[in-house]
C-alpha cells in the first residue's frame, strides 16, 4: 500500500509508475502527486509497451 510507506520516497526525485493497464498506476500517481511528490504515469501500461521486456 503506497500510503503506508511515503517514507520512503523522496520528494526531490521523480517517479514513474507502470501497471499492467496503467489505470492503477494513474491513481497511485493522483494520489502521490497531492501529496507534493514529482511522478509519472506510464500511459496504457504494460498492454500499450512495444518495447523489450526483460524479466529477472
């Protein structure tokens, strides 16, 4: 839950959020951002990425 752990982002650095659909990461970012930190939406999410994925 992103609201038990604002801890532990900074609020000088610049975050991007991504999900599956990008609709979630989208209300993570409204809610990050009303709480003064610098972030972004990954726009479609993971379904609109076209790009390599690499998983570790």
């Amino acid at each position: 839950m992103i609201s038990a752990n604002l801890d532990y982002f900074d609020k000088e650095k610049e975050y991007i959020f991504i999900c599956r659909s990008g609709r979630r990461s989208e209300n993570v970012c409204h809610y990050l951002q009303e709480q003064g930190y610098k972030v972004a939406n990954m726009v479609g999410g993971m379904l609109e990425w076209d790009g390599e994925v690499i998983v570790k």
